[in-house]
C-alpha cells in the first residue's frame, strides 16, 4: 500500500480509501467515483499521487468520456436570496 505520509494540514495520519471527488471543467461540475486518495483521518484532508493526478486531469480532459458518462442532479441553492 502506497505511503501518504502525515497530513499537511494537521499532520494526521492519511489512509488510502476510495473517495468521490467533484472538479468543475469548463462550467460543468463532474465527478469522479472511485478514486483511489489518501484520506486525513482527524481533518479529512485529501489527496492523491501524483500518476492519480495525472490520470484525473487525462479523464477530465476526455470530451467523449464526459459526453457518455451517467449524470445525477444536485440541489442548487442560492445562498443570498435563502438567508435574507
Ligand atoms: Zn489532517
């Protein structure tokens, strides 16, 4: 198993775990499931090696991919017009 080391963050200990993570790509928020990342286990920071982050940015990257991946929707809400 790959070593992530300590958490920069709050120098926890990171374990590996499949994560989703979303990435806005030119507007549109995609997401990625599955993604192998070392995980903070006190702050719940992120993140991944670097050859991971290299093939999210070649998946990202892939129009077709895109086009023909499933969808969900989410909620939207508009924070001003919902607190006023
Ligand atoms: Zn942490």
């Amino acid at each position: 198993m790959y070593n992530y080391g300590k958490c920069h963050v709050c120098g926890g200990r990171m374990e590996e775990a499949e994560i989703k993570q979303d990435f806005w790509v030119s507007g549109r928020l995609v997401v990625i499931e599955s993604l192998p990342a070392g995980v903070c286990r006190q702050c719940g920071e992120r993140v991944v090696k670097a050859d991971i982050g290299r093939q999210i940015a070649a998946l990202l990257g892939d129009q077709k991919l895109r086009r023909k991946a499933r969808t969900m929707s989410v909620p939207v809400i508009t924070f001003a017009k919902t607190i006023a």
